[in-house]
C-alpha cells in the first residue's frame, strides 16, 4: 500500500483500485470545519499518536460537494503538515501545492475542483523514516525560528526580503502573533484599555510564505537529527534560529505581579484601581514606567529598591537622579537599599514587610526586577550558555547550524569590547534582521549601536550604546534643562549616551549620539559640553 500510494502517476484504473482500497481502511479521522472563503481548517491524526493541525487548504470558490481522498502523504519540511496527492471521485489524481498554506491548489485542465470536504483518513504509509520526514522533504527542510516575538519575526520577514524561498517555520509559545512589548509598561497601564501594537499581522506572514505555529511549546533540539521538538510533533531545520526571548526574574514571594505578556499587563491594570495603593518593587525601567502609569491612573505609589540608587544599571547617576526627583515631584516615594521580605493577603488589602522591618498596606505588588534569559532548550541542546545563548559577532552559536538573537542572545560589542545582553525593542529588532542575513552568508559582523527610550511622564529617557561603557564621563546641559551625559573610553571615543529631557531634544541628541558611537567618534571634550557646538557637526570632525 506504501508503494502504490507514492505512484502518482498511476492509471485510472490504478487510481480508482487506490480510493477503494482507502474507503475500506479509513481509520482515524481528520477533523475539519468549513470556514468563511472556503478554507478549511482541521487536526490530523498521524500514525506516531500525535494530532497535528491543517492550517488552511485553500479551496475555490465553486468548489463542489465532493469527497477527495489523500493517497500520498509527505511530510512538509519544517512544519507539522503534510504535502499530499489527492484522488478526486472521478479518479482524477492531483496534487494539492501544500497543505497548510492558502490557494487555490494547482490542477490540471478540466480536474474537478473538490477541496470543499476534505475528510481524509489515516495516511497509508508511515509519516516519520529517518528524520522524520521522506527523502524529497529532507532535501529542503528549510529555516525554522523559535520564538515568534519582534525578533523572531523580523529574522522571518527579513528572509524573504532578502530573498530566500525556501520553507519557514515561526514557533511562538504565546497565542498571539508578534507584539510591540515597550507599551506594556508605559502609557497602556495609565488607560483603562490598551490595544496591542502588531508591527506585522497575520495576512502579511500568510502572504510571506511563513508558516505562523502559535500557542506551540518547544520541549528540546535534537542538533545531531537537526529536530526541533515540540509537543505536537517533531520539526526538521536546516538552519535554526533561536529567538527565546527573555522572562521576568521571579522573587520569592507571595500575591506579586510581574510584566513581560499582554496577559500580565491586562493583569496588572485591572489591579491598578484610582484611589489604590501599589508597591512597586525594583526601580529599573520596568518598575518606574509601572510608577508612573499608576500615578497617572490616581494610585498612591511607593517604590523599593534593593540597591543604593535607581536605575543603577541603567543610567549614570547624574540622570537617575533626575529621574527620582520627577518621580518626588508626582508624589511617588522611591526608597533604596531596601527589599520586600514578606507580602500577606489581609483579605482587604496586602501587607507587606520591607528589610526595614516597616509594613506597608497596598492594593496591589508588582515587581520589575529584571530579566533572565530563556536559555533552557539551547543548554540542554549543549549550546554555550553564559548569561544568555554565547554567540559570535554573526550571531552564531557553538553549533555552526544555530543562531541566536534578542534577549537570550550574549554576543560581543565591537565598541566597548564587552560581551553584553542587551533587552530592548530596538535590539531585538536590529538582531533579527542581522541574525537573518548571516543565516543566508549575506552579513557584516552585528555592529548595530543598542538603543533604548522610557516615558517618565511627561519626560523622555533615551540611552544609546551598552550602559555604563567608557571610563571618562562628559555632560552636556541644555537652556531647557536637557541633559546629555556621554561615556567615552580613554582615548576618547564615544561609546555610551543618556538623555533626558523633552522629548524632541532628546531624540535629536541620541541620534546623533548613535551616529558618533557606530563611527568610532572622537571629538574634542570641550565640543561635546559646549551645548552651543551643535552636535551633528561633531561627526565630521571626530
């Protein structure tokens, strides 16, 4: 049965004796539902136990009531579907141009058009030999990115951009398509209701060729058998991109809320009631956007930090304290050098226990005390892991066939010759777009210059280059207040900025900060102070 259902050009006869043979062994069933336009969706069962999803088979709009039956089953390179030859009633064979992608199928002249009921059984042949896949899918397996957030969609579409026509595969955990994550903790939490941001949607990646798995947990890599393992089957790659992403750093304590989903957010702001009490922990980023979106909402805010001063990772200490005293002037309390032992539910309220032995009523407790990397499926693959997936100036890992980008990615700084990690929108964007390049051997060494911006009220933070890079510091102040605080190494080049201020001040002075940085810009000292100077023409004479 194997061998004939692979014999697609079979004869009427041959193909009539196929559908009879399959109607007498229909055993498992494929679950489908006719939805809007004539596509179809529905699970396959294969014959290893596990339920795969059809995504969408495309059929045309004067499809007809008939019944196809699929007689040669493959499976697709890099995803959970199968290539298939259908027999029509008739006995006509024609083969569909992938299952799980949208389209009229292609059909010879005169082929009756029947993929209205596509009620298929088991495959008559075994699905997974080798690796899981036939012959003909092995010879393309194609990319497959774990990790469907802004990065790992960038690298997608900036495949095809770049030209690649091969197969891709984006395996997201979440069950939603990618999601523009700075909003979360700014201005969404000062709103009742908050939409999410999409840079791309769903139509753009169907229309991309990319097949889009949401809702899909990753469980391991098989790097010898070049398998992503999942817990709806296995998926074969030939270049894989490892795009995890990084999770909120969990305390040891009770009733605390954390930000990194459009779940968490939704969490967070329905707890943020006017009138209420919040206790952030952490005076990072995180916690002090949280801080300020809260007091927007009405809340009565106090703030602990574990270290002496806010945003000590962050920034110099010359803008936090800036920034401290914006939040003093709003009426948020920011205490250092304190932590949270303990926080009870008292029912009515939360109580909770600070190191200085104070207790403190609240509403609600939210901690933004950093990230850690999602590095588990790369270290348990045999990946280099060192506070992140180590990868080289290509964004390649240990393993000449894995890449890795975004948050979960170290890789070294051409500038400050550092290996850093670096969490933001703007990183995880421009790595991405370099991871996909140098999986096509088209990339430059990443030299991208790290950027990241922050709303504090009605103030703009912006930073550009690894913080705390250079070991000479220059400070640039503005008629207007604007700061513009600039590291520089001991030869002088600038190799780190901050900002804050008004906004399009702000802006301006970073982009140029950028521009400074990526060109390995050494200006005189007296130039870069002197807020009379105009910074961009410090780029030709640096």
């Amino acid at each position: 049965m194997a061998e004939l259902t692979r014999r697609t050009e079979a004869s009427a006869e041959e193909r009539s004796v196929t559908a009879e043979a399959l109607r007498r062994t229909r055993a498992r069933v494929v679950e489908l539902e006719q939805a809007d336009r004539g596509l179809v969706f529905g699970r396959l069962d294969a014959t290893d136990g596990t339920v795969h999803r059809i995504g969408r088979v495309g059929v045309p709009a004067s499809a007809d009531d008939a019944d196809p039956l699929v007689i040669d089953w493959r499976a697709e390179a890099a995803r959970p579907f199968y290539t298939a030859t259908a027999i029509e009633p008739q006995g006509q064979a024609r083969r569909p141009s992938r299952a799980g992608t949208t389209g009229c199928t292609s059909r010879s002249p005169g082929a009756p058009r029947s993929w209205a009921r596509w009620r298929s059984r088991d495959p008559p042949a075994p699905l997974c030999e080798g690796r899981g896949m036939t012959d003909s899918a092995a010879s393309d397996p194609g990319i497959v990115v774990v990790g469907a957030g802004e990065c790992g969609t960038q690298a997608a579409m900036t495949l095809r951009d770049k030209g690649f026509d091969g197969p891709i595969t984006l395996i997201g955990s979440e069950d939603v398509h990618a999601y523009e994550r700075p909003p979360l903790s700014k201005a969404s939490l000062a709103e009742d209701e908050s939409e999410l941001v999409h840079p791309w949607t769903p139509e753009q990646l169907e229309e991309a060729g990319i097949s889009l798995r949401l809702g899909v947990e990753v469980t391991g890599i098989d790097r010898e058998r070049r398998v992503v393992a999942t817990r709806g089957g296995a998926v074969p790659y030939d270049r894989l991109l490892l795009a995890l992403g990084s999770r909120a750093r969990r305390l040891d304590l009770d009733h605390v809320h954390y930000l990194r989903t459009h779940k968490d957010a939704a969490a967070l702001r329905d707890a943020l009631r006017e009138g209420g009490r919040l206790l952030v922990i952490g005076a990072g980023f995180i916690g002090l956007e949280v801080a300020a979106g809260a007091r927007e909402r009405g809340l009565d805010v106090t703030v602990v930090e574990a270290a002496d001063r806010a945003l000590a990772r962050a920034v110099p200490e010359v803008i936090a304290e800036r920034v401290v005293a914006l939040h003093a002037d709003h009426g948020v309390a920011i205490r250092t050098g304190t932590t949270v032992t303990a926080v009870a539910d008292e029912g009515s309220h939360l109580r909770a226990t600070l190191s200085t032995g104070e207790v403190l009523g609240a509403d609600a407790v939210v901690a933004g005390v950093g990230a850690e990397p999602v590095t588990e499926i790369a270290s348990a693959a045999g990946l280099l892991v060192e506070d992140g997936i180590v990868v080289d100036e290509l964004l390649r890992t240990s393993d000449p066939h894995v890449w890795a980008a975004g948050d979960c990615a170290s890789y070294p700084d051409p500038r400050s010759g550092q290996r850093v990690r670096i969490e933001s929108w703007r990183s995880a964007h421009d790595q991405g777009a370099s991871a996909a390049a140098a999986m096509l051997g088209q990339a430059e060494p990443h030299a991208a210059v790290a950027w990241f911006w922050s709303d504090q009220y009605d103030q703009m933070l912006q930073t550009a280059g690894v913080p705390g890079a250079g070991e000479r510091a220059v400070l640039r102040t503005r008629e207007d207040g604007t700061l513009l605080h600039l590291g520089l190494t001991t030869d002088g080049q600038v190799v780190a900025a901050s900002s804050l201020g008004r906004g399009p001040v702000v802006a301006k002075d970073i982009r140029v900060a950028e521009q400074l940085i990526a060109a390995g810009a050494s200006p005189a000292v007296s130039d870069l102070e002197d807020p009379g100077v105009p910074l961009r023409s410090l780029l030709t004479t640096g």
